[in-house]
C-alpha cells in the first residue's frame, strides 16, 4: 500500500536543520500504530503501537536503503518500501508514525494513514504490510533560490 500524506508534528522540522536530527547517519524507523493513537506529539511514544506478535516487533522498522537527493531546489529522503510478514493471526493498524530512534527524546518526522480513508487496515496471516513510499520522496523540503 501508498503511504498517505506525511504530517510531520509542529516544531520538529527544526529538527532536521538545527541538527538535532542527521537523516543520513541517525537510525530513522517506521512503526504502526492502532486506531487509538492521537496525532499531537513530537516525540515517539509506544503507547497505542501494535505489540511485538504476529511478525510485528514493537518498534518498527529501520528505513533502509535511504537516500537523500537534491534535484531544482528540492531536497528529498527515499528509502525502500518497508514490510511485515504476517504470521500466526491478522494484525489490524491505522497510522504509521516515522520517527528517529538515535536523537534524543525520539522525535516524530511524520504520521501517516495506512489507508487513505482513514480505515482500520487488516493483514491476515502470510500477506505482507508493504509501505511503499511516495516516488516523489518520503520527506522533502525546498530550498530557498540562492542570493546573488
């Protein structure tokens, strides 16, 4: 599945220019989240996060692969798409939440809807939750044109 539009929460892009948050050697993971999880904090917190069963271990997983480019201004971070294998019983999840787990107090970098609908989605046992990345970037930022 599309990860949805990324929200990242209010005050945390400074993060990624005040240098708290380095996208290139920081450990950045991917976690899902149940229909309970409230889009309001900066800071990663396990509290709604599905448990560690069923393929799933509480935490999520590292981007892999990742990449940051600049083409015409915009800077852009890709990774390859992110899965589970699902095994034993379905595992049911809404959100999935982007965080850095190496920069102090894990700061958010982005929530996502697994569904564009905002729906439970359901995995049943032997299919996989593919997060497949936006093409154009999972986080991007433009840069101002330069002076002079």
């Amino acid at each position: 599945m599309g990860a949805g539009p990324i929200r990242m929460p209010d005050g945390n892009a400074l993060l990624l220019f005040d240098g708290t948050v380095d996208l290139d050697s920081d450990e950045i993971r991917c976690a899902l989240f149940t229909s309970d999880y409230t889009i309001a904090g900066r800071w990663y917190d396990d509290t709604h996060e599905l448990a560690t069963e069923h393929g799933y271990e509480r935490g999520g997983k590292a981007l892999t692969n990742r990449e940051i480019t600049e083409v015409l201004r915009v800077v852009r971070l890709y990774a390859d798409e992110t899965s589970w294998t699902i095994t034993g019983e379905s595992i049911t999840a809404r959100y999935g939440v982007l965080y850095d787990d190496t920069a102090d107090g894990k700061p958010v970098l982005g929530v996502f809807l697994l569904d564009g609908d905002d729906l439970d989605v359901t995995v049943n046992p032997g299919q996989d939750l593919r997060i497949v990345w936006n093409a154009a970037g999972i986080l991007r930022a433009v840069r101002a044109e330069p002076v002079g």
